[in-house]
C-alpha cells in the first residue's frame, strides 16, 4: 500500500459536516461543486444559524487547495482529517465529513518553493483554459508556478488558475514592509480589524464567516503561527499571559461557572482594555470594551502564541 489517499478541497469553502446526515436541505448551496457559500448564509435565518451549532451538525471548514487525508467512504460522502487544523479529537488532523464532490485526489507534490496566499478578504481566481472563476476566502494558499506582471499563476485542484498581484501574497511577507517593528501580535490585530462587521458563523474557517476560536486560529495563520483549531484546545497550549502582562494579540478565554467550567469562547486582545471576537450566531465581529463586557466575569485564562 501507498499510504493514506490524500485529497484537497476543490470548493472555495468545503465544510466539513459532523456526519453525512448533519445537513438540512437548506445547506444544499453548501453541498455543491462549485460551492454556492455566499447563497447559503444569505439565506439561512438567525435561528438557522444557532442550529447549526444548536444540533452539532458542523465541524469546520476547509479553504481551496487544503489538504487533507481520507479516513473513510461512505457514498457520495468522505471522511477526511486535516493534517494543519490540530485538534485533541485526532491526532492526525480534524475530523468530519464532506461530500465527496467537493474533493480531489492530490497530485504529486507541488513544487512549494513559492506559495500565493490571499491577502484581501476575498480574491477572484480565474482560469485561462476554463470559462470559470471562483472567488476565495483570505488565506486560500496555492502553489505558484509563475509570477507575471500583473499578478501570478497557481496550481489548483482545477489545473493552472490566476491571481491578481494587489490581491496575494507571494511566499513570506517581505520584512520591507514597515511590519518588522511591530511584533506578530500587532499584525495580526491588525488583520482581524478588517473582519469588523462580519457575520459569525459556528465552524467558520474563512472570511465569507468566522466563528470564534476559527477567527483566532485564521488571524494567527496570517502571520505564519499555527495554533490549535478550537477554544478548548488554544486554552491550554502557548504562553499562559498575567491579566495585567496582556499585549496585542494574546488570546483571552472565557469558561461557564464563571471561569471554573468548560471553556467556550475566545477573543483576541486587542490593547487599550479591549478585545476583538467573534461572539456569537446573533452577532458580527467586533471590538469591544473588556469593562463590562457580558463574559468579564468567566475570564479564566490569556495565552500568547506569537
């Protein structure tokens, strides 16, 4: 045997399902190949949105272009972990279900000498050889095959496609950029600010919607630091930070029995006493003042990552 088969998401947005019957038929925009992302959510009701969290049905997310390795097959249906999304629930990467669709076999490895990433909050990919186009979320990462005057040429799960240049970033940031006298922390408030106004979603992984600890883990993977994908787990890995040691860009937890239970929230410090979240399935991101916040008093723990 080869090894495991791996795959990698062929939708802008692939979410991965709790299970195979997790979705309702309102998620059906969701299930498509292409991914119809923004359709979904402008449907989908306030009550709609709780439920998604209310009854398990959602996972996370994974970007075009991300890996992942089969577990399982079930139909029209695949179980996948995602190696770069750590979770304590597997060791091999985060769990769930996606319709097969919305997958492709992996090629040989790509040359990843240079990558494009995303850099605005969404970019439109297109392709030369394909009347088609998709639009990406941040963070969408692809190997490059060749950079052009106006922008560069990526492989993709569909073949060559093109990004525009003011829309990527190529490989690492250039410290040429101003960023290197501020540290990771500052930078990656920095980014979160631009999501102000965006609406949460439960098991949000891109910036079509976020949910809390994906908001966390997305604005620290724009600065090249992988953290764990959900609350509980960023908890209690990283620095643990003094409530009167905190800086930009060190994680505040939140936990139920006023800090003593189950953590269940995490937003980002954002300095000046303030904090940048994602709140909740009625709420959109943004930045709020720490004195009389309605969770102050289940703060239970600050971690620092960068």
């Amino acid at each position: 045997m080869s090894g495991p088969k791996r795959v990698r998401a062929a939708v802008s947005v692939a979410t991965v399902w709790t299970s195979p019957e997790s979705p309702r038929p309102m998620d059906e925009p969701a299930l498509r190949h292409p991914a119809a992302i923004t359709e979904w959510l402008g449907a989908m009701t306030v009550k709609d949105k709780l439920d998604l969290y209310g009854a398990n049905r959602i996972q996370t997310q994974m970007l075009y272009g991300t890996g992942a390795v089969i577990a399982e097959e079930s139909g029209d249906w695949v179980k996948v972990l995602i190696p770069e999304q750590s979770t304590r629930k597997e060791g091999a990467g985060y769990p769930g279900w996606v319709p097969k669709c919305q997958l492709m076999e992996a090629s040989a490895e790509a040359n990843a000498d240079r990558w494009a990433e995303v850099a605005a909050p969404r970019a439109l990919l297109t392709f030369r050889s394909l009347q088609a186009e998709i639009e990406l979320s941040f963070l969408t990462r692809l190997p490059v095959i060749e950079e052009t005057n106006d922008g560069v040429v990526v492989d993709t799960p569909h073949g060559a496609g093109f990004l525009p240049k003011e829309q990527v970033w190529v490989a690492v940031r250039p410290a040429s950029s101003g960023m290197e006298e501020e540290h990771a922390g500052k930078r990656l408030v920095r980014q979160g600010m631009r999501f102000i106004g965006l609406p949460y979603l439960w098991g949000g992984m891109s910036s079509f919607g976020y949910d809390c600890s994906g908001f966390a883990y997305s604005m620290h993977k724009s600065q090249g630091i992988l953290i764990p994908r959900d609350a509980s787990d960023q908890a209690v890995q990283g620095q643990r930070v003094e409530r009167d040691r905190l800086e930009p860009g060190d994680l505040l937890f939140f936990a139920y029995e006023e800090g003593k239970g189950r953590v269940h929230h995490v937003g980002i410090y954002a300095g000046d006493n303030r904090m940048l979240h994602s709140p909740d399935s009625e709420g959109c991101i943004e930045l709020v003042d720490l004195d009389g916040y309605k969770l102050a008093k289940e703060h239970c723990i600050s971690r620092r990552y960068w």
